[in-house]
C-alpha cells in the first residue's frame, strides 16, 4: 500500500524546540498539501506545494512555520520555536493533478504535542 | 470565500437507523463535493465525491447527492452500523484565488462525529 506516509506518527517537543515533521506523497504524485486539525475543530488547510515550489501558503502562520517539497526526498513541515498552540495533528495529502473533482489522498497524520 | 457549514454533532443513533448528516456549501464558481470519514486515531479516508449538478455520490451504502439549487451535499445512510463511528467530514474543492486560481484545495466543515450503539 503506497499511500500518503508521514511520520513521525506522534511526537512531543518541549517550548521552544524545533518540530520537522515529513511526509511522501503517493508514488507518481506531485502535489502536496499541509492541513492542521486543532482539537474540536475541522482540518484547516496551511499550504500547497508542487515539486521545489510553494503555490499557495495563505493558511500559514507568519512566524515560526515553513515547509518544503525538494525535488528529492519527502516534503516538510518545520515548526521552530514550538508553543502550546502548536498542539495539533497535522496531516500531509497529494494529489497526482490539481482540477475540478480531483481527489486528495491523506496520510494518517502526525500528532504533535508542545509540553 | 468558500465555505463548509455541516451539522454539528455529536450524532448518537442506535445499530440499523437512519443516518442523515446536512452539508451546506458557498462557493466561487462550481466546486467538486466530497465526504470524507476520520476512524479514531487515524487519518482521513475518501467516502465519497461528486463533481456536478445532481450527482449522487455512494460507497459503503452511505450516499450524497449534489443539490444546486440548495448548494447542499447531505450525507445518508439507511441502516448505520457500529463501525461507522467516526467523524464525517463534509468538503468542496473549488478555484482558490489565493494561488490564482490554480489550487484546487479542500475546504472543509467542522466535523460530525458519530457514535452508534449496538
């Protein structure tokens, strides 16, 4: 089965530590997206990504997040500085195409927890 | 902007009742509608889609048809059974004019977790 993989599956950072969290798209997919799930909420989205490139990062926080999807290895989300409201689980998804009716496929997620 | 409102939950029903969970929808231009379900600890998994006027979308005997005219997408279910206890969540894709109009993001609802007893 070679869907979307993220890892790691749960991770906990002090304050003011880094969190790297990565993620593989399905094989032969191009796009990948970055969406945030706060407790009690929907599954908000961060940003998009094709190959080497940043295509829309309008639900990104200013300060203190970045990602990256080089043109070798897994795509990354960088947390520095980690706060208690970064708490969340943060899902990485792909798609081959972006268009009308084109499915995005997620990963299990990654669970971060700020103590 | 685009936008999800689904009924909030919980959604607590007994094994083989009817499920309804409403889905309404603003939208730019003509989305895609997708349902997708979230088992606990798990990520979330594709239940169904529907690209255009009056398609109904189904998997697994859950069912939603695209309503234009009432810009819904309501999720049904005609006997629920207890491993469908999950969140729903209800979503579109549309042209998103923060990437000029080349992201076809999901925009997604609140969630609706569902609880079914035996």
């Amino acid at each position: 089965n070679a869907g979307v993989m993220q890892n790691p599956r749960h991770l906990v950072r002090r304050r003011g530590q880094e969190a790297r969290l990565r993620c593989s798209p399905v094989k032969g997919h191009s796009h990948v997206y970055w969406y945030r799930q706060l407790p009690e909420e929907g599954l908000k989205f961060m940003v998009y990504l094709q190959k080497e490139n940043i295509i829309d990062e309008s639900g990104m926080p200013k300060e203190r997040f970045s990602a990256e999807f080089p043109k070798e290895g897994p795509s990354i989300l960088r947390i520095q500085q980690v706060v208690r409201g970064d708490s969340a689980a943060y899902f990485c998804a792909s798609s081959q195409l972006t268009g009308p009716g084109n499915t995005i496929y997620f990963g299990e997620g990654s669970w971060l927890t700020v103590v | 902007g685009n936008s999800v409102t689904q009924m909030e939950g919980p959604v607590t029903l007994s094994e083989e009742a009817f499920l309804t969970i409403n889905c309404t929808y603003t939208a730019t231009g003509y989305p895609s509608l997708f349902w997708y379900v979230q088992y606990p600890g798990e990520g979330l998994q594709l239940l169904l889609k529907a690209t255009k006027a009056d398609d109904k979308g189904s998997n697994k005997g859950f069912e939603a048809t695209y309503r234009k005219e009432t810009t819904s997408f309501h999720l049904e279910k005609g006997s629920v059974q207890v491993s469908d206890s999950a969140v729903y969540f209800c979503a579109l894709s549309a042209p998103d004019d923060n990437s000029g109009g080349s992201n076809y993001k999901l925009t997604f609802g609140k969630g609706t977790l569902l609880t079914v007893n035996p």
